[in-house]
C-alpha cells in the first residue's frame, strides 16, 4: 500500500512539473468558467426560467456539470496517455515492474495519482456554482449529488482510460481510443433515448431500456437531476473496478 | 554452496511467438562476482537479463533471487535486485536528487535512511554535482550514472546492468568500468555487452551466448590461461600433417598454409623447445615459432560463428 502511494505522489509531481497539467486545468478552467459565466448572464435575462421546480442551483448547476464531463471527455485521455502507453514507449515501466512493487499497487497509484489532480479541476468547477451561496440560497442536496456523480465520472473515465493506455504502446493510439471509447458510451446514451425495441423472432428486444442501464451517462443524468440512488453509484464503482483490474490483466499479460 | 549463490537460474527458456529466443540457459552468481554476459546483437542477453529481473517471465525455468523464487514470491525477491534496463529508465522532467528519492521510497527504502542513501548512491556515481539539475537537461553519459544510481540506491545484493556503456564515449566508457568494478566490491554483478573489451575490464567470468545458447562459460582468469597451449610454427620444407600430428605432446594441427601450422599442445605441456629441436633435427627449415595466444577475441568470433554453422546445418 506504501508502495501505491508513492507511485500516486510520483505521478502527481510529475504532471504538476509538467506543462501539460497546467494548460488543461487553464483550459479546462476557462471553457467552464464561460459557460458558468453565460448561463448567470442567460439567467439574469430571463429571470421567468426560474420555475417551481428549477431553481438555480438546477439551471446553472445541472448544466455546468453537464459540460465539465464534455470537457472531462477531451482531458481524461490526454492525462491517462502519458501512463501506460508512454511509459511503455520510453521504456520506464522496466523501472516500476522490476520493483518490489505489485501490479496492484502500480495500477492504484496511478490512479490515485490521476484522480489526485483531476479531483483538483473538479474541485476548481464545483466552487463555481458553490460560490452563488453569497447571493442567492442555494438547494445543496442537489448541488452534492451533482457534484458526487461528476466526481464519479472521473473516475470511470479515467480507469477506461488506463486500460487503454495499457493495450498499446503509441501515446496518440492511446488517446485516440479512450476518446472513440468515452464518446461511444455517449451514444449510447443517445440509443437509450431512442425507445428502440426491434422486433427479433416475434420477441421484442428492450434495447433502449438496455442501453439506459448500461450507459455511464444515463446513470449521470440521474444524479444530475439530484435523484441519489445507489444503483447508479454502485455502477461507476463496479464500471471503474472492472477497468482497474483488466489493467491489472493486461500488464501481467505484458510479462508472458 | 548453494546458499553462497545470490542468484541461480535453472533451464530458462523463452519463445516468443514460436522464435525461441532464449534456448535452455543456467545461471549461477555467488557473492561478489562479476558476470560478463557476451553475445552478439540478437543473441538473447536482453531477455535473459529481462527475466532475471522480473519483468518477463520464463516459457520454463525457475529463477532464485537471494533464495526467492522469481515467480512465487516476487516481491520479496525483487526486494534484493537493481536493475538497469537498456534504456535507462528515467523521467526528463525530474531533477537528480527527486527522481532517486521515488526510486528510493519504490524500492521501500525507510524514510530515516532515504537521504543517506541518496547521498551514498550520488557519490558512487559521481551525481553530487547534479543533484538539482533535471534529468532530461543531462548529458547521455551522467543520464546512464543516473540509472546505474537508481539501481543501487537500496544497496541490493543482486545489480543487473544492461549494456551500461551503451553509446557512451571514451571517457564516460571508463568512468561507467571504474564504476561498475567499484560496485562489484559490495554486491553480485551481472553486466551484458555486445562488446568484448568491456567484459573483459570488468567481469570475473564470462559468459558467451549466441542463437539463445551458451557457447562458453568460464571464469576469465582460465579462458585467458589457455591461450600459451596453441603455437604457430611455420616450416619452409615440413612434412605432412600426420607426421607433425604423431610428434609427442601435440594434440591438434591445423594447416595454415604456405608452410604454416597452428599446433595446439596437450595440456600441461610446453612443447616449444622440443619442437624446434625435432624441426632442426630432421631439416625442416624452421622459420618461425610464436605461441599464437588467441585471446578471448578470436574465440569469441570462432563460438558464434560455429555455432551459426551447427545451426545451419542442423536446420
């Protein structure tokens, strides 16, 4: 376990002294930044949107979450490229894999260490809406569940992302696939809402509910809307479990 | 005897894809030895020297680190190794004194100790100057120091350095040797090269692969003893070659043309002197005799070239 966190603290010092880090936190930081800043500007136009039912934490919240997973979608592979896929092409995984550390430990820490600074970005997108408290009351449930589930999606996106990076040795192939990947399970998304059930040997296949229960974003939305169910945590858990270990598998596989 | 072994490797083999790149090979390093592990390029030491290390695994074989099986338990047998891949794995964007301070923590280094040893392993490796500089803005010669520093910054009983002097120049060629025979006082060293020379400044015994096999496996001291036994002579009206094979003391004769003849000697056996009486005596006209001393060099190339040659046939 020591070993895992000085494999995370390693990763993290070495994206923070790299440039990349600091332009996609800029980025990432300025693209919500406007969208944050145009949706109170929308709000403060048409004042009648506020409804029963969405307040604000709803209409500027549930949207900039919405965005920073688009955002997430574009930064997750460029982060998660660099582990696997360009330590195999350098050569330095020799250095991690000829140490006393396991395969276990290797994989956490770099997770650990992702997560460690994508929770950085998230942190910097949840103070936005957060920083609305100071002027208007604010409905916090919603806002938590919103920000559980983003924080969540990191963490699924970011675990698929390591597995890819540990099938390849190209850092763009790597970065290339996660990206197909992330957006595949978009539409995915986009199937479940489609209500298709084609009709196969007289028996009528559910595959918009299929694709519902299957899709990342679906269970995203729900938290999103501030319904906090834990079949939808319990599913990025097992979604980002089940990535972590066919890493695990595909770095043993690397030795045989 | 076996527990003096620090590191024993027993019928190891590799294929890869069906290309069988490592072919049956037994590796026994006692305490304090230097093991030279020669070969042509191709000849499998990068993936021998890769499964001693842990980082591939055998088709078959087993492997005992400081009397951990590689296989079984490797995290305790990895605990007693250093290793220095190829390519030396460092990170660009770190300095010296952060990148070994992670090496030293990964190799669980405790924390009270982790600065001696930094310091301990930048002397070694002659890194004190450039303990705050980054690793990337270094030359190729300190970036290698750095790696062999990497690999002995837990003090590890078992160092296995791959071809450490690697593209290196003249002068960092001889800091890397004095190096690793500095090292080779405190632990096992198993040092690979393509290059000859090298083996020979540092290595205790010597080991000659090729086509995945070991064609030669003797310390260095022998295979250089050997060489006083073959005599060059050459005879300007000699006589065929039974009669200088039945000549007492002579094992083997080999025409060298032109009158010339490589004559290897029984061992044990100085036959110069009786040779160039007979020669005399029977009116030969002996004009040259010179023991022919074939180093380490000439052998070498002899190894791999016949054992190309049994292959050839063989296949």
């Amino acid at each position: 376990m020591n070993l895992a966190v000085s494999i995370a603290r390693h990763e993290l010092r070495r994206l923070f002294v790299s440039p990349l880090a600091w332009t996609l936190l800029a980025v990432s930081q300025l693209l919500t930044g406007i969208l944050f800043a145009l949706s109170l500007t929308d709000l403060s136009l048409n004042p009648q949107r506020i409804g029963a039912y969405d307040g604000v934490s709803a209409i500027v919240g549930g949207g900039l979450f919405r965005f920073a997973t688009v955002v997430l979608l574009l930064v997750v592979p460029l982060l998660t490229m660099r582990v696997f896929a360009e330590e195999r092409k350098t050569g330095n995984i020799e250095l991690l894999l000829s140490s006393p550390a396991s395969l276990t430990a290797v994989v956490l820490g770099k997770f650990a260490g992702l997560m460690g600074y994508l929770t950085l970005l998230f942190a910097l997108v949840a103070l936005m809406p957060l920083s609305l408290a100071f002027a208007t009351p604010l409905d916090i449930g919603l806002l938590a569940s919103g920000l559980i589930g983003l924080w969540l999606v990191m963490a699924a996106f970011c675990a698929l992302g390591l597995f890819l990076s540990s099938l390849t040795r190209e850092p763009t192939l790597a970065a290339v696939a996660t990206l197909g990947a992330l957006m595949l399970l978009w539409l995915f998304y986009a199937v479940s809402a489609m209500e298709w059930q084609p009709v196969v040997f007289g028996t009528a296949l559910p595959l918009g509910d299929a694709a519902r229960a299957l899709s990342l974003i679906g269970h995203h939305d729900a938290l999103l809307r501030g319904v906090f169910s834990s079949a939808d945590v319990l599913y990025f858990l097992i979604f980002t479990l089940c990535f972590l270990a066919l890493t695990v598998v595909r770095l043993d596989m690397d030795r045989h | 005897m076996e527990s003096d072994l620090k590191l024993s490797a027993q019928g190891l083999i590799r294929d890869y894809a069906g290309r069988r790149a490592v072919n049956d090979i037994d590796i026994r390093l006692a305490a304090g030895e230097v093991l030279g592990l020669l070969g042509p390029n191709g000849a499998g030491k990068t993936t021998t020297l890769r499964m001693l290390a842990g980082t591939l695994a055998p088709s078959a074989g087993r492997i005992l680190l400081a009397g951990h099986d590689m296989a079984r338990a490797p995290q305790q047998a990895k605990r007693h190794l250093g290793y220095l891949p190829e390519r030396p794995p460092v990170y660009d964007e770190l300095t010296v004194d952060e990148y070994l301070a992670f090496c030293a923590r990964l190799h669980g280094v405790e924390r009270a100790k982790r600065a001696d040893a930094i310091t301990r392993a930048k002397a070694d490796c002659g890194l004190e100057a450039v303990g705050r500089r980054l690793i990337g803005h270094l030359s190729k010669g300190y970036q290698q120091r750095v790696g062999i520093a990497q690999a002995i910054v837990h003090r590890p009983d078992v160092l296995i350095l791959d071809e450490p002097t690697a593209g290196l120049d003249p002068n960092q060629l001889r800091g890397i040797r004095e190096l690793v025979g500095r090292l080779a006082e405190a632990h096992s060293v198993i040092v690979s090269s393509h290059i000859l020379s090298e083996i020979q400044a540092v290595a205790h015994r010597v080991m000659i692969l090729h086509r995945g096999r070991v064609v030669l496996d003797e310390a260095l001291a022998d295979a250089e003893a050997r060489d006083d036994r073959v005599i060059d002579i050459g005879l300007r009206a000699g006589p065929d070659r039974s009669t200088l094979a039945a000549l007492p003391g002579v094992e083997t004769v080999e025409p060298l043309g032109d009158g010339r003849w490589r004559i290897t000697a029984a061992p044990g056996r100085d036959i110069r002197g009786s040779l160039a009486e007979t020669a005399v005596h029977n009116g030969w006209h002996l004009v040259e005799l010179t023991t022919h001393a074939p180093d380490l060099e000439t052998r070498f190339a002899e190894l791999t070239r016949s054992a190309e040659h049994t292959t050839a046939v063989a296949s």
